[in-house]
C-alpha cells in the first residue's frame, strides 16, 4: 500500500476564506475556533473561540458543537452532535466543509467503504463464477417486491405453508416490528436521512439477527455511486471485520431489482474466489434493492457468519419490507429537499427581481440628475448645478439605505437580551420623532400599561421597530386630523402586548398579506421595502409574533406579541461565544 492509499478522514474546506488550508487530517481527536489552541484554526467572527470538536470513536468520526453562538450544521440541519458519514457536509458558523473518510484510490462503486484506521467497512468481493447452487439461494423477483409494499402477503401466515413462520409467535414480532417501523419513520420526519437508516438498520438487527449489516444508498437518481448511510455490528464494540458483499449479487440485485437471499455462502459458486468470505465465515447473507418509482436508491445487506445458522425466506421477505418502507421515506425526505431548494432559488429570483427594481428606479433618478449637472457645468449656472447636485446626492443616499437595509435583514442577527422599562423606551422613541409630528400636525398618544415592570427585551431591535412603524404611520397620513397611538398590555402569561395604530390612509386587501414580504413596499419608489420584514424578524427573534390589521382610509394597526424572555447573564455570553 503506497502512502497516498492510507486511508484518512480530513475536512477540506469548500468556503474560501483568508487562512484557510486545503486540507485539514483528522487523527484521534480535533477542535474548530478561533483560539489558536484549537487543531483547526478558523480565524472569522462567525466561528466561537471554540466552535466544535472532531472525535475519532472505532471507525467513526463524531462531531459536537461546543454551544457556539452561530451552531454547527450537518447537511443542512443544525446539529449538538452528530456521526460524520463521507461526503457530509459541514458548517461551522457560515464556514463550509466537506467530510471525507475514502482512500484516493478506491473504486467509485465503492462509495465510502472505507474507515479511518485502514479497515474496509465494506468489501466487495469479485467472482468468476455465475452458476450458484439452488438449493443455496432464494430469490424474490420485481414482482414480488412490489406485492410485498403493501405487506398483505407478509402477513398470510399458514402453518405448513412453505415459507411460513414455524410459530404465531415469530410473525407476531414481526408485524410489531413493522408498525415500529412505521412509527420511526413518522416521528422521524425531517431528520437526517443517514441517522434514521442507522435507526431502521438497528431494527433490523433485532428481528433477524445477523452480524453484520449496511445501507447504502445513491445521492441522487443521477447518481452511480453508493454512499454508506449506515453500518452496524452485533458485536460491540465494533470490530475489525468488514462487511463482504458480492459485486455480482449486488449488480444483479441492482440490475434486475430482485431481492437475494443465499442461505449458505461458502457453498454457493459465486463467493469461491472470495477469500474474504472463507476469512470471515460467512454463513449466509441477504441483499435486498431499494426501489422507489421503478428506481433502485440503494440496497439494504445484512450477513451471518455463526455455524449452523441461516437466513430464511420469512427473513427475506422482512428485509426487503423494511427496504421498501425506508426507500419511500428517503423518496419523500429528497423529494422535500428538492421542493424547499426550488424555493429557496425563487426566492433568491424575487430578491434579486427586488433589488434590480430598486437599483433601476434609483438609477434613472441619478441619470437624471447627472445629465442635468452636466449642463449646469457647461453653462456655469451654480444654481442649477447645487439643485441638480440634490438629485444626484438623494439617490447616493438612497442606495446607501438600500444596501444597509439589505446587510441588516440577511444578517442572522443574535440578540442582545437587557432588562429595560418598555414603557420608557417608547416614550424616548417618542421625542425622537416629536420634531416630524409636529411639523405634520399629527398628534401622538401613549397608552401605557402601568404596572409593567422592567423587562428583558432586545433594546436594540425593539427600539429599531417602534421608530419604523411610527414613521411608516406617520407617512400614511395625509389629513390634518391625524394621530398616531402606541399602548402597551401585559397578558395573562406575562407576555407583552405593543401596538401601534394610525388613521391614516390604510392598506389595501389584496396588498395587506404582502406587507412582510421583503422588497415589497406600498411607498413606490420611496421605500426599499425591507423595513417591515426587518421589524417582524426582530419580534421573532425574541421568540415573538407580529401581524397587521388596516381598513381603507379608517387607518392601520401594527400588534406585537413578545413573551417574558429569561434576562442574558454574563455566563450566558460567554457560553453564547463558545469560550
């Protein structure tokens, strides 16, 4: 074995940033952050100090975060702790990596056999020979599989019947095993894909007992790989015995999409020039296809080595169910997957459609501008050329709002928690804008809750958002009766109450539901429409609700619901900073 065929799990980075190595190897152990003390070192404001740690356990790679203040997510989901599987990928903070745990040399329709201390956790054993003896093998076709979805004929139990159960008893634990399974599969409903197959595959190992067994499955339907999505033992702790599947079974299974039981492996012609399966003992083993839409995801293998001991028919049948209820929940979870990236990438669509229409409104006022300051130049009118200066300044300015607006809203802004007097912090927002009601006419009233106590809030973003929803409120009106009131009302559960209403112009039905939407704004080219959607992202930060109710020229109310929130300490921060 040369050294680059040394198998090694490692971290390569997929996010370039200033620092950053191509490659980190994992040993032993490892930890991420910003302290210079850590193995991977990542020097960015969105990883903590110390963000996670990489522990090697047997053959496996187990991830924790170390309560960072921005979280470690794997494929997508946030994550305490997690087994790394090849390919993961992983995000520290806004940092992405990729786990890979394969040798450089292996071949693709291995997948990720391999582990990290040069043990294959798969082997594929290759055969010379297509003839296998019948008496050592058991079938079950396409057809078959597909009759057995619905598990009626699973379920036909007749004593005496070849294939049948030898005791009510056994079937019995079978059918509760397969409503366990469906339970799993339910409350599983948008996990990780590779921890319910590691689930499902310890389900298995309860009823047909076998030592050995794996799920492997394609990323993709494009896909002509099989990634591992889940290994199990009967001896644990995991031993240095891989799990040997035949390549031509295999093939055949995925080919001809039959499911294959060989009931005596050392007998059976395909394996006679598998020394790993003579190494091994392997007694008998089951390989069953995942198909889902006349599509093979994966397959499902399972092998015994024990003298005497043998898979059944009854076993096979089991497995190659529990295959074809797992391919149809990781049909579902990718088919969700798809559907969320789909709108992901139209929202992306309508934020950038949002953008070019604000960069293009602001633009053409600015052209304007320029073209009218190129000819106060020539004609050396400063008068002209201070006016048309104003034109070109207000749209800067307007792009310079656009662009904060956007950091602040994308920005995953954490809050800072701190015990204020609501009631005061809205009557100092209130003298803030005092200078713009009065110049307007408008009058504005405080009703106040008296006996609210201090209270933890973010005083930041609450502030941000009473300021807003005045100021909005205040451009609704368009009369010289208007008013503007802000109240406060503690509820039963202690939750507070804000709202802001106006009786200005209101907001029209078929515009009232799109008022949050980001880019959208009712001001034309006056707003960015970012202001509203920020303001609702506050609430809810703080585990809060917001919502608005308006009538056509009777006015529009803003009601905010913030629950009583548990006040930040200085080892809350420090926790919240991964130190």
């Amino acid at each position: 074995m040369t050294p680059d065929d040394k198998l090694t799990a490692r971290l390569v980075p997929r996010t370039k940033a200033s620092g950053l190595l191509d490659v980190y190897e994992l040993k032993d152990s490892a930890t991420v952050g910003r302290h210079p003390s850590n193995t991977i070192v990542v020097g960015l404001d969105s990883i903590s100090r110390f963000h996670a740690r990489i522990d090697k356990r047997g053959t496996f790679h187990i991830l924790q975060d170390l309560n960072s203040s921005n979280g470690t997510q794997v494929n997508g989901e946030r994550i305490t702790q997690m087994t790394l599987h090849h390919r993961d990928q992983v995000i520290f903070g806004n940092i992405e990596f990729e786990f890979r745990n394969e040798s450089p040399s292996q071949s693709p329709t291995q997948g990720d056999s391999a582990g990290p201390s040069g043990m294959s956790i798969v082997e594929f054993a290759d055969e010379e020979h297509d003839a296998s003896s019948a008496s050592s093998k058991a079938i079950l076709e396409h057809e078959e599989i597909s009759r057995l979805s619905d598990k009626s004929s699973f379920f036909d139990y007749e004593p005496g019947k070849a294939g049948s159960p030898e005791d009510p008893a056994r079937l019995y634990r079978r059918l509760a095993a397969l409503y366990k399974l469906s339970e799993l599969l339910r409350e599983s409903d948008g996990e990780n894909e590779k921890t319910v197959c590691e689930r499902v595959l310890e389900l298995v190992f309860r009823i047909v007992q076998p030592d050995r067994g794996v799920i492997m499955t394609r990323f993709s339907r494009e896909s002509t790989e099989l990634d591992l999505s889940a290994v199990r033992y009967s001896d644990s702790p995991i031993t240095s015995q891989p799990v040997i599947i035949s390549r031509a079974i295999m093939q055949e299974v995925m080919s001809r999409k039959v499911a294959v039981l060989t009931q005596d492996a050392q007998a059976d012609d395909r394996f006679v020039e598998s020394e790993s399966i003579i190494m091994n003992r392997i007694r008998s083993a089951i390989c069953v296809p995942m198909i889902q839409s006349d599509h093979v995801m994966g397959i499902l293998h399972v092998e015994m080595s024990a003298q005497g001991a043998a898979f059944g028919r009854p076993d096979l049948e089991f497995v190659t169910v529990v295959a074809n209820e797992l391919s149809a929940f990781v049909e579902n979870q990718r088919m969700r997957r798809e559907a969320a990236h789909r709108a992901r990438l139209a929202a992306v669509g309508e934020t950038v459609a949002g953008i070019s229409h604000n960069v293009k409104n602001i633009l053409l006022l600015m052209k304007g501008g320029r073209d009218l300051l190129d000819r106060a130049i020539e004609r050396k009118n400063i008068e002209s050329t201070i006016e048309s200066w104003g034109v070109v300044s207000r749209g800067i300015d307007k792009i310079a709002r656009l662009v904060q607006d956007m950091l602040e809203y994308s920005t995953d802004r954490k809050i800072r928690l701190e015990t204020i007097d609501v009631n005061d912090l809205i009557c100092r927002t209130a003298e803030d804008v005092e200078g713009e009601l009065v110049s307007k006419g408008v009058t504005l009233e405080l009703d106040l809750e008296e006996e609210l106590a201090p209270r933890p809030v973010d005083g930041t973003g609450l502030q941000r958002t009473l300021m807003n929803l005045i100021v909005n409120a205040l451009e609704a009106i368009s009369h010289g009766e208007g008013s503007v009131v802000v109240s406060t009302e503690l509820l039963g559960d202690d939750s507070l109450m804000i709202r802001v209403r106006d009786n200005g112009s209101g907001i029209e039905p078929d515009k009232l539901e799109r008022v949050f939407l980001p880019f959208f704004t009712t001001k034309g080219s006056g707003g960015t429409g970012l202001g509203l959607p920020m303001c609702k992202k506050v609430i809810e930060d703080m585990g809060g609700s917001m919502k608005v109710e308006s009538e056509l020229n009777a006015g529009t109310t803003f009601t905010m619901t913030i629950p009583l929130l548990r006040p930040s300490t200085e080892s809350d921060t420090m926790s919240e900073d991964g130190d």
